[in-house]
C-alpha cells in the first residue's frame, strides 16, 4: 500500500502555477470553438465538391490569377516590410530624437485606422491626380488600381507587425557584444550582419510571418485601391465574395480551402526556418 502511494506521487509533479487542468481544458475549448470547429466545416463543405470540382475550381484561371496576385503581393510586401521594418525599429531603440514618442505611436497607426479608411485614403494619394500618384503619373508609371496598389496597401498595414516584433528583441541585445566585435576588428557592416542580426533573425522571421498571413487575407484596404479587373488586379478574397453573392458557396468554400492550405504550408515551412535559426543561434552562443 505504501509503495503504490510513492510511486503514484511520483507520476504526479506539482506545478509551480496552480490550476494547469483548468486552463488548460479552456484552452482547448476556446481553440475548439473559434477555430478548428469553422475551419473543419470549411473543408467538409469543400470537400462535398468532389475531387473533379474541387480540381476544376483550383485549374480556373480566374482562381490561380487571383491566387498569384494575393500570394504574390503579400509575399513582396513582406519582404519590404521586413528591410524597412528592421530599419525602423532600429531608429527607435537605438536613437533619441525630439519626436520619437510621436513616430513609435504612428507606427501603431494601421492597427487603430479602419482599413476602409486606409484604402480609401490610399487610392486618393496613389490615384494618377493624386499627391504622390501625380508624381509618377509623367513616368508611365501607375499604381492605383493596378498590382502595385495592391503591394503598397499590404506594407501599410503589414509594417507595424515586423516593427513590433522585433523591437523589444532588439531592446534586449547586449551593447557590451557589439563593443566587443568592435575591439577584435570588426567594422560596422560585421557588426550588423555576424553580431546582430543572428540574435535577431528568429524576430525578424516571426514578423514576417505575421505580416505575410495578415496580407494574405486582407480586403477592406485592397479593394479601393485594387481597380477589382478580373485577371489583372482581383484578389482571392474578392473572388470569395463574388462567388457568395453569385450562391456558388461550395466555388467560395474551395477557393478559401485552398487558401488554407497554400497559407498553411508557408506558415509552417517559416516555423521550421524559425526553430532553425533558434537552435542555430543557441549553439553560436
């Protein structure tokens, strides 16, 4: 009796933070309820196409332009928003200037704005009258209503989440290891790219993520400024919605199935560059 009592204790580890059972039972819950629950009935509905259909949807030429172009910008708006990200958050940590305060506010600026508001504001900057569209205007160059719209919308409401992230990591990294790199020999630029940007890149990898997934599905800032011309300038969440006033639920329901799964890969594939670099970094240190 008094072996079963230990040996039944020592499965059992107090925790160091009461109520795990509780938390953790609302947690699956919550995920439960808010997101595997509409996102499975997203696939069944899917799924009641049929492989034919569901491969007819995918092969419309519509679908893959609007898919391209959806992917396509958010992928190219991430990687701005990480260069100039990077560089922003850099000015705000390492910095002191009068209106500091002011510019890390704006910085949050895209979260608070409607993103109506944004699109509309930025179709009236970037239209061919407008005050920077008129300035590429004599070029030939056009950014309202064409792609490159697309693009500029998606790195307004992308950049906070690269800033954000990689600011307090940066907040954090050791000066006294930069001086040091300093006194062996190493010049600014290897300072930056051996010294800092390692302990970065798990940060910088994470923002780009977030600000990737939030471009993808994005739409009230993208369709002012988009022009909304079928195989030129249509995103796929557009086309979800086309389809819905169209009744085509189960067209609407595979174009976001495979959204899901395009996002789902590339979201997955940044998790594992992001644990490399983790472990990569660890072992450098």
């Amino acid at each position: 009796m008094c072996m079963k009592s230990v040996s039944r204790s020592s499965w059992r580890q107090p925790s160091i933070l009461p109520g795990f059972g509780l938390t953790l039972g609302y947690t699956l819950v919550y995920l439960t309820l808010i997101i595997l629950i509409p996102l499975a009935a997203l696939v069944i509905r899917a799924s009641s196409l049929g492989f034919q259909d569901f491969f007819a949807v995918l092969m419309d030429e519509r679908t893959l332009l609007a898919l391209r172009i959806s992917f396509g910008a958010a992928l190219i708006a991430a990687l701005v928003n990480v260069v100039f990200g990077v560089l922003v958050a850099w000015v705000l940590v390492r910095y002191d200037f009068p209106g500091r305060r002011l510019l890390d506010a704006i910085v949050d600026l895209p979260f608070a704005l409607p993103t109506a508001v944004a699109g509309i504001a930025l179709a009236a900057l970037y239209a061919n009258n407008g005050w920077i569209g008129a300035l590429f205007a004599p070029l030939g160059i056009k950014i309202a209503f064409t792609p490159a719209g697309i693009v500029v919308a998606l790195i307004f409401i992308g950049l906070p989440f690269v800033v954000r992230t990689v600011q307090p990591v940066m907040e954090e990294v050791d000066r006294e290891v930069e001086e040091a790199a300093a006194t062996l020999g190493a010049n600014r630029f290897q300072t930056v790219r051996l010294v800092v940007l390692p302990s970065l890149l798990p940060a910088i990898l994470t923002g780009f993520a977030l600000a990737f997934a939030r471009a993808v599905g994005e739409y009230g800032s993208v369709i002012f400024i988009a022009g909304n011309i079928p195989y030129v300038s249509e995103i796929a969440p557009l086309l979800i919605v086309i389809r819905l006033e169209e009744f085509n639920y189960a067209g609407a329901t595979a174009i976001a199935a495979i959204m899901l799964i395009i996002s789902f890969a590339m979201l997955f594939l940044i998790n594992l560059l992001q644990a490399w670099s983790r472990r990569r970094y660890s072992n450098v240190r």
